[in-house]
C-alpha cells in the first residue's frame, strides 16, 4: 500500500469532494479553523478539497448553526459541526475550579441578565474591555458560556452553555473516551499518524492520547507500524497511485497543523515568517517565506523541487494572488 497515494484520496487532493464527502471530511478534520491570516471573519473552509464553493456551503451552515465556534486545540478557536459538540465539549473541555473575580461577575451576569455583547457587559460592570475579553475566554475553555457566531459581524452576543445548550452532557465521556474517537478520524484522514502528530493536532495531554492509543491497539481498532500507527482495517486497502500535483497550504491546514512539530524544524524562515508550506506529490517539500501584511508579501520560495520552479510559481500566484520576489533566494 502506499501510505502517500491513500492520503491524497483521503484528504480529496486527487478528486474534489462531493457535497456528502466534504461533510465527512470536515467532521473528521475537526476542529476547523480558518485560513490563516486571511480568514477573518468568514466561516472555515477546506482549502482544494471541495468540488464547489465551500466558503458559501459553510456561511450557510454557520448561518443556521450547523456548524458552531468553540475554544478548543490549546483554547484557539475552531469550527465544528454542532451535533459533535458532546464530544469535542468532553475532549477539549478545561475545567475551571478556581475562577477569578472578574470571570465569576461576567458568568453570573450572564445567567441573570441572559445573552449580551461585549458592550452591554462593559456598560453593566464598568470593566475594559481588555479585562473582559480574556475573562470570557477562559470561561469559554470550560464550555462555561458560549458565543453565538452565525455571521461573520463582529456585534455578537455570548450566553451560558448551558443556555445555548441544554442537552449537552459535559460527563458523557471521559477525555480518553471521546479522544479514542477523534484518533480513529485523524487516522483514517492521515492514514498513518503517531503521538506527536495528534499531540501537534489537537493540543492535548500526550498522556491522554498515548492512553487513548494504546486501547485502540488492544481492541485491535489501530495496529503498531514502523513509524507510528494506522487503523487495523486499513492494512489490507487497495494500492492506489500517487497524483503528481502542487498545493500551497495555510499554517491552518489540517495537513499542516497535524505535521507542525516536524515542518518547524525542518522548514524555517529567514525572511521573517512562514506564509506557507509546500505538499509536492503528496509529500511536504518546502515552504514560503515572506510577511503578512493586508496582502502576502510572497518574499522567497525554499524547496528541494528544483525542477517544479514554474509548477510552484503558478500554484502560489493562484492560490495568493501575488508573485513570489525569488526562489531559493535568486531573484525570479
């Protein structure tokens, strides 16, 4: 079998997924996040994956809270489609037992007064806003309110979860429980994974996942590989060949947050920042240096595909909109 080949067909780089294959590869490379920089304030997207325009299917499922924003990977924001929120509530959920004064006055006038923006809270207790942002935050973490994202307006209103929410059990499955769930998705799209791989994913305990791994084994659902770990069933897949291609991939690509650890070390910028990474045939093989400003400036292209120099041109100035300023540090 080849690993990179089924990884291309899992992730729909060879053949853009239909509406229903996009639903399933969103739910299994959640949380989403949007495109890095350049996101704000529209809904999440998978960036090549989709045979239609998915930025106006997720607006739409964000409108009617399909899908919703919670706090989760290392308490950054992420999208995910509403009927998982038990789980990912369970995984991701940072209990607050000692809660500061500020927290506890925001909270219990949430629950007295019932949904408000960030205004009307600093108009009731006289705090900044720069107090009351990072209170509500944390809060947020322990899914102890929620903000009410169905557009892309900055005026939104923040509830307590439970109000938002009055079904969601917070008990139903212990860390370890929902996080054997979530690794059986992060499996399946990656095909091969391993610890630090679903550590730089999901940002949790290395503890719980190592946990969650090894009970996965025992019930023969994931089976040990040289490298790492692969659903049992996938031992036997089909081969499939490997789709000679170039993308250009945002620091929040699924692709790209479950290889951060190793594309740190082994792709770093000079000239100043990241903007993006490489994946030539399947495989990550260089990155984009330059800076962000209201526009990329596309400053420097680094690869070990030299002879793909046009390929990786074309594919950046049509993913950007901007033409890089050299490559492998000669001008172009």
């Amino acid at each position: 079998m080849n690993i990179t080949a089924l990884r291309q067909q899992r992730q729909h780089l060879n053949v853009p997924a239909t509406e229903e294959e996009y639903n399933a590869l969103y739910r299994d490379t959640s949380p989403g996040q949007n495109v890095y920089w350049n996101g704000f304030g529209d809904p999440p997207t998978i960036t090549y994956r989709a045979s239609f325009d998915d930025m106006e299917y997720n607006r739409e499922r964000q409108k009617d809270r399909i899908l919703i924003k919670g706090r989760f990977c290392g308490g950054n924001l992420g999208w995910i489609e509403a009927s998982d929120l038990e789980l990912f509530a369970c995984a991701f959920r940072k209990p607050l037992d000692k809660p500061t004064p500020k927290q506890l006055v925001l909270k219990e006038l949430l629950e007295r007064e019932g949904p408000m923006n960030i205004q009307q809270m600093k108009e009731e207790t006289g705090m900044l806003v720069k107090e009351i942002t990072p209170a509500l935050h944390r809060l947020q973490e322990a899914f102890l309110i929620h903000e009410d994202q169905n557009d892309g307006e900055w005026d939104r209103p923040w509830m307590t979860f439970a109000e938002a929410f009055p079904s969601i059990d917070l008990a139903k499955y212990s860390r370890v429980e929902a996080l054997k769930i979530l690794l059986q998705r992060f499996a399946y799209r990656n095909v091969e994974f391993d610890s630090a791989m679903a550590r730089s994913f999901y940002k949790l305990p290395v503890k719980d996942i190592n946990t969650a791994i090894a009970e996965l084994v025992s019930e023969n659902i994931l089976t040990e590989t040289a490298d790492g770990y692969m659903l049992s069933e996938d031992l036997t897949a089909e081969q499939t060949e490997i789709t000679k291609s170039v993308y250009v991939l945002h620091r929040n690509d699924f692709l790209v947050k479950s290889n951060e650890h190793l594309l740190k070390e082994q792709w770093k910028p000079s000239y100043p920042d990241t903007l993006y990474y490489l994946l030539i045939d399947g495989e990550f093989r260089g990155m984009v240096e330059g800076k962000f400003r209201y526009t990329p400036e596309v400053e420097n292209i680094i690869t070990d595909c030299l002879d793909r120099k046009e390929e990786i041109i074309k594919a950046i100035e049509a993913f950007c909109g901007q033409s890089p300023r050299h490559f492998m540090g000669k001008e172009i």
